[in-house]
C-alpha cells in the first residue's frame, strides 16, 4: 500500500511570526495524526524556523520549493542542497509549474535538480502538467510523457521509488478550477503507465503521484479515494492550518 502524501506549499507567504503560529494551530488541529505523510513546504527564510517547530513531531516533515543543481558556487540567489539538508529538509518541490512558466525551468532543468537532490539524499516532489490550451488541443498524454520521460531521465528504479510524482494541471492552479476525480484519475493512471513503460511495473505500483490544483476541503475526498491518486500538493487552502488539517482528515476518509 502507498501511503498518501499531503504537502503545504506555502509558495512566497508567511513570515517566520506567522510561520510559528501556523505550525502551533495545525498540530493542535491535527493531533496524533499518522495514517498520511504530512510535508510544510515553507519560503526559505521561514525553513529554519519551522523545522525547530516540527523538531519533536514525527508525522510532519519540512520541505524546500526550489534547489539549484550546483553544490556550490557563484549563483547569485540560488541554495544549494547541502543548504537544505542542514535545515533539516527531508523534501523538495522541483519544476513546479510557476517555476517553468515564469522563471523559465526546462525538463533538463529539473532533471539536473531532480538529480542533484538524490545525490543529496534528499526526496524530489516533481511536477508535471499541462495547460488548458494543451488539454482542449488533446495533448494530455503527449505533455505528460514528454514531461516525465524529460524530467526524470537517468533515474534508476530505486530513485524513482523514493521520487514523488505531482500531478498539477497548469489551468487548475490558483484558479478555483479542479480537475474532476475522473479526469484526476485518468492523468494520475496514465502517468503510472508510463512509469512502468519507462521503468517496470514494480516501480510503477511504488511510485507516489500527488494531485495538486484548487485541492480544498470540499473536494479532497473524491480526489483522495481514486486508485491512483497518492495524496495533495496544496497550494492555497494550506495558507489557512484548519482548512489544511481539514483537507489531511478528508484525505482519509473522515
């Protein structure tokens, strides 16, 4: 069984002061919640403070929204993932589609990053989809493939188990859009036949694929409950801790 994953990522919002109280109300509203893997993605100025909040939690983990390939060097607002493993950074989201479409991330781009944390020891989130003008031209598929095979490639079979695949449809990101549960499952069902096209079938069963665009607490539940649909990367609603830890509940099942 895969065990669902429900990511927070904060994006460029919250400072360290509204970090901490975030962090307080969302254990509290959690509890000793365990039957998913719980991941905050905070800006990079707020890592460091959240994850000496979480020091003590086992159910939540800290993840970092960007990384460049590079150990070290002159990349003027770049960090590294050395940086990151010494805030205690367990993931990170990579090729996020605000990263490919306003700052300009090929898949080589994010294969290099993708690369470069596992050498890190560090587990990638990364993030594929498609715009509304490609899926109302019926190029799903074809962006998906390209986009897996691209970002992913060189990967070996046990890298991709420890990878996490995100689905996130460009057109449904920040706009109050949702894929339906059907056209979530179809994608996320795609996309695990490729993984077994390019890799095995074995690696394809493992892999983890989250849903990301508009997840709220009305609809995750019927995201949550298709077969191929292994948690959320959520964007908006993980702003607010109870509407979050109420997203965390839906998913399973309550």
């Amino acid at each position: 069984m895969r065990k669902k994953i429900i990511a927070a990522n904060w994006k460029m919002n919250m400072t360290c002061e509204e970090a901490a109280g975030y962090i307080e109300t969302l254990l509290r509203e959690l509890g000793q919640e365990d039957r998913v893997e719980l991941v905050i993605v905070p800006p990079f100025t707020a890592i460091s403070k959240v994850s000496g909040l979480l020091s003590h939690s086992e159910q939540v983990k800290v993840g970092a929204q960007n990384m460049y390939f590079e150990k070290s060097g002159a990349f003027t607002g770049e960090v590294s993932a050395a940086m990151l493993r010494e805030l205690f950074v367990r993931y990170v989201v990579l090729g996020h589609s605000e990263r490919r479409g306003i700052f300009g991330e090929t898949d080589e781009i994010v294969n290099r990053k993708t690369h470069a944390a596992h050498e890190a020891v560090l587990k990638p989130i990364v993030c594929i989809g498609e715009s509304l003008a490609e899926r109302e031209a019926g190029k799903v598929e074809e962006v998906l493939d390209r986009q897996i095979r691209g970002s992913l490639a060189g990967l070996s079979p046990k890298e991709m188990t420890e990878t996490v695949l995100a689905y996130e449809p460009i057109w449904a990101i920040g706009t109050g859009r949702t894929a339906s549960p059907a056209q979530a499952q179809e994608a996320h069902a795609f996309i695990r036949q490729t993984v077994a096209k390019v890799w095995d079938a074995a690696t394809a069963e493992k892999v983890r694929i989250q849903y990301g665009g508009s997840v709220k607490p009305e609809n995750a539940a019927a995201l949550m409950g298709q077969a191929d649909i292994d948690g959320a990367l959520v964007g908006g609603a993980s702003l607010d801790p109870r509407a979050f830890a109420a997203i965390v509940k839906q998913s399973c099942g309550e």
